[in-house]
C-alpha cells in the first residue's frame, strides 16, 4: 500500500492499465496456444484427408486397370474361341469338299469305263418282254442334274450345312460369360 501512496491517480491508472494488460497478454498466450494446438490439428486432418483421397484414387486406378486387364483377356478368349470355331469349321468344309469331289470323280471315272450293255456279257439269257411292254426307255440321267451341276449342288448344300454349324457354334460363344465361371 505503500507503494499506492507514492503514486498518483494517473501511476495507479497506469499500474491497473499494466496489470489490465499483463493479464490480456496472459489470456492471448493461452489462446494462441489452443489455437496452435487447433491449427495442428486441423493440419493433420487435413493431411489425412489428402491422404486418403491419394489412397482411392490410386485404388480407383488399380481398379480400373485390373478392369482393363481382365477386359482384354476376356476379349482375348472370345477371339481365340471364335478363331478355333472358325479353324474347325474351314477344316470340316475342305474335308467334306474333298471327299464330295472324290466321290464325284470316282463317279465318272466309273460311267466312263463302263460296258453300254452290263448285261451282255456271258451271263443265261433272260426271257424278254413283250413288245408292247417295251416301250422307250428312258436315259439313265433323266431327271437328275448333269454331274457337273450336281457337284456344284452338292458343294453349294455342303457350304450351306458348314455356314449354319458356323453359325450355331459362334452363337454358342457368350461374350458376357465370366472366364472360370461354372454354370
């Protein structure tokens, strides 16, 4: 109290004004200090934040390239499929042509070294038919295609028969079928 008699009004307004401030300057420190805490805080979830949206993108982007990659081994099995089928089919069509065409030119060599009379040979005489049972006899081919245009029939129905399992079987391919799944 002593010290208060030294003093005049305008020292104790001073010395309150001081200790006024002392103790503001006392609360600011106190706030800066939480706000610091807060800001740090704030920091790291931020950071975190940063980090996790690192995380899914990068996630999203495996993703997506595991998609891709899968995407392109589906569509790879699919072709390898549909070549296979493809392969098989040319292969079962040559053959199948090979063979008509065998049979076709067996045919004419067969017609072309045959006998005009097979029957004439040493063989016991047959009784013959009356005349008037006799008739005109019709040529062998009547009603029936030429060889050449009946070769050409054969190789169209043979063409359409593999056309058809070509089809059938690229349909049996299912571009949605997941590689390894049961059904």
């Amino acid at each position: 109290m002593m010290l208060l008699r030294l003093l005049r009004p305008q020292g104790i307004a001073g010395l309150a004004a001081s200790l006024c401030l002392a103790l503001l300057l006392l609360l600011q420190k106190g706030e800066t200090r939480h706000w610091k805490k807060q800001s740090a805080a704030f920091e790291r979830q931020y950071r975190d934040g940063e980090a996790a949206f690192a995380r899914t993108v990068a996630d999203y982007r495996a993703a997506a390239a595991a998609a891709r990659a899968a995407d392109q081994a589906h569509i790879a099995r699919i072709n390898a499929q549909q070549r296979a089928i493809n392969e098989r089919t040319e292969n079962d069509f040559e053959v199948r042509l090979a063979a008509a065409r065998s049979v076709a030119d067996r045919m004419r060599g067969e017609t072309r070294g045959a006998p005009a009379d097979p029957g004439a040979g040493g063989a016991a005489p047959m009784p013959r038919l009356p005349l008037a049972a006799r008739g005109v006899a019709a040529p062998t081919g009547e009603n029936r295609l030429p060889a050449e245009d009946a070769l050409t029939a054969t190789e169209q129905a043979i063409q359409l028969d593999e056309l058809i399992k070509w089809v059938l079987r690229q349909h049996s391919v299912d571009p949605n079928e997941i590689a390894g799944a049961q059904h």
